[in-house]
C-alpha cells in the first residue's frame, strides 16, 4: 500500500488562507492596465474594504457609481485573484 505523505503537503498548501481580495488588489497599484488603475483608485478611498472579500470590494465598486470600465476591471480583477494571480 503507497503512503500517503506525498499528498500531505498539497493538502497543507491548499488549506492555507491567501489573503483578503482588497488586500491583493491595492498590492496591484503598480500595474499598468485597468486593474492597476482600480487600485490606485482604492488606495486613494478612505471607504474601500482593504481587508475585505471579493463581495465587498464588489459592492463598494458599486456604489461609488464606477463607470462601466472600472466595474469591468473589479470583476476581471477578482477573476485573477480566485485563480491565484502572484501579479505584482
């Protein structure tokens, strides 16, 4: 019977918390495309959830009335964060 111990360090890894959305975005102030200008945009929020869920930062895009372009970068944004982006 094979052991499991080399199984043992995936599981460890993927149990490991990978920080909040807010906090991932505001890291990606120094990008030079949509997402980075969202973020320099939350940086300069005194509202902005920084160590909120993708939700919340969600939301608060919303109700700050964000034009089409900047709502299209917070969901592009979040798709990269929920896929493990180590973007900038």
């Amino acid at each position: 019977m094979r052991s499991m111990d080399h199984l043992r360090g995936r599981a460890i890894a993927a149990s490991e918390p990978r920080g909040s959305f807010g906090r991932w975005l505001l890291a990606q102030a120094g990008r030079d495309d949509w997402i980075g200008d969202l973020a320099r945009a939350a940086k300069n929020d005194p509202g902005f959830p920084r160590r909120g869920e993708s939700e919340d930062v969600l939301r608060r895009v919303r109700s700050t009335a964000a034009d089409g372009d900047m709502w299209q970068a917070a969901r592009a944004a979040e798709r990269e964060w929920r896929e493990g982006c180590q973007c900038p």
